[in-house]
C-alpha cells in the first residue's frame, strides 16, 4: 500500500538532518535503518548507507530514485541460483563463449591484455 498523496511522502527526518549537515557531493556515508523513507530532491548526491538486516549497503542517490523507498536499493533477500550440475554446465558454456567473443574482438582490433 502507497501512502495517501494528501499526507505527502513518508521521509525520516532524522536522515534529513543528518544530510543537511553534510556537503553536496561529499562522500561520507549516512547510515541508516529507515527503509520505509521516500528518497525526495534533497537527497541528491549523498550516499547513504541503508540496512538490509545484516550489513549497511552504501547506495549513491541519483535522480532517477526520486519517489522510490530507501528499501528498494539494499536487497534482504540474497538469491542463490537453482539447477545443481547442469545449470553448472551451462554457466562453464556461457563463459567459455564469453572468452572466445573477447580474444575475437582483441583478434580483431589488434589489442592484448597483459
């Protein structure tokens, strides 16, 4: 459920304080555990560190989250691939052909990695 556009976004204010007191673009990262707050324009530039239940994930802000909850950017939830050995296989594949494509554009452009 989204908050009601009457009330306005829900946004800590502690947070805002905390990122008052810093400078734009300064790289120090604000820890926080409100994952419920609404990145608004004031917010900008920071990069704040956002719990995920174990660790704070440091999350640059840019003008694309305007709008979106801090808890979209720091993932609770870590997946883990299914499949066993033949899904093990098929990455050996994929990254066999991923090589393959790399050593073929150096080839070609007459570049190599050392």
């Amino acid at each position: 459920m989204s908050r009601s556009l009457k009330k306005g976004p829900a946004v800590d204010h502690k947070l805002l304080a905390k990122l008052a007191k810093l400078k734009q673009g300064d790289k120090t990262v604000v820890k926080t555990w409100s994952r419920w707050s609404v990145v608004t324009p004031e917010m900008l530039g920071y990069t704040v560190g956002i719990h995920n239940g174990k660790v704070h994930v440091p999350v640059l802000i840019v003008e694309n989250m305007v709008g979106h909850k801090l808890g979209e950017f720091s993932l609770t939830r870590r997946f883990v691939a299914h499949g066993g050995k033949m899904q093990k296989e098929m990455e050996q594949k994929r990254k066999a052909a991923d090589l393959a494509a790399v050593k073929a554009a150096q080839a070609t452009t007459g570049t190599k990695k050392k």
